[in-house]
C-alpha cells in the first residue's frame, strides 16, 4: 500500500495551511519553514504552499505530516500557557529548554531540522501544561509548578 492510499488529499491541504498560518504568527523566515517541514527543495517546497492555498489536492510524505502535527501541538500549548500576542514569541525566542548537553531557545530546537528535537519542545510544552517542570524521569518525577517558578520573559 502506497501513503497516498493512506493519506487524504484534502487533510494534507489543511495541514499545510495550518502550518503557513503557524509560521507566520510565529514569524518565521522561509528557510526556518522549510527547515521544519525537513528541508525539501525550494521547489518541492513552493509547490506544497503554492497547491494548499488554492485548496488543491496535495499529498505529504508521513515524516512532513509528523513534523506538522508537532508544530500544532507545539502552537496549541503555546495558545494554553501564553496570552494572544508576542509573549509565546518572545519564549520562543528567548526561552530555554534542555537537551542533551546544551540549552537552547526553543525556536532554534524547531527551526533545526530535526524532527525529535521539535518533539523535545512539543512534550516540554505539554508537561509544563500539566503542571510539571524538569526533564522527563522516573513516574513521579516531575515537580509541581508554582507561579514563582513560571518566568514568562
């Protein structure tokens, strides 16, 4: 079975269009948006945002679709834990998560190119709106956030 037997047409069309709409309140430059979406070629990359405004057919490899799903989580935590406006920006921008042996802003994490390193800012968001902090751990590992702790800059 090929993915184009799996995957909608008219789904991939509306992922692309959520994704350019992410993008831009995020602000991102082409680059970062190619970036994210794994790096197609340029034309690879113009055909898919060229065919989803229009509300054309289009089908998107599995790896695309992921990197996509990961941004709407992304951009729906942000959306819980930050009012309308620049303050999910400016975290984007200016705020910290850890992985591996460096913290990075999480915009730079997203804008990588790697897909598990946009799943890292994906599950930190989603924690943190369940009221958790720190890395992943052992179950009951995580500690209770409290407003002191929560630093919005």
């Amino acid at each position: 079975m090929e993915l184009s037997d799996l995957v909608e047409p008219h789904i991939s069309g509306a992922d692309i269009r959520g994704f350019l709409a992410i993008s831009d309140s995020w602000a991102l430059s082409e680059g970062q948006r190619a970036s994210c979406l794994g790096a197609p070629s340029e034309k690879v990359y113009r055909a898919w945002t060229a065919a989803a405004l229009p509300l054309a057919e289009i089908v998107l490899p599995r790896e695309v679709l992921l990197r996509i799903s990961a941004m709407l989580g992304i951009h729906a935590a942000l959306q819980v834990m930050f009012s309308p406006g620049a303050e999910a920006r400016d975290w984007l921008r200016h705020g910290r998560i850890s992985g591996g042996e460096r913290r990075r802003a999480p915009l730079d994490c997203i804008t990588g190119g790697d897909l598990d390193d946009m799943m890292l800012v994906r599950r930190h968001l989603e924690a943190w709106c369940a009221g958790h902090v720190g890395a992943a751990g052992p179950a009951g590992a995580y500690e209770a956030v409290t407003e002191e702790m929560i630093d919005f800059r």
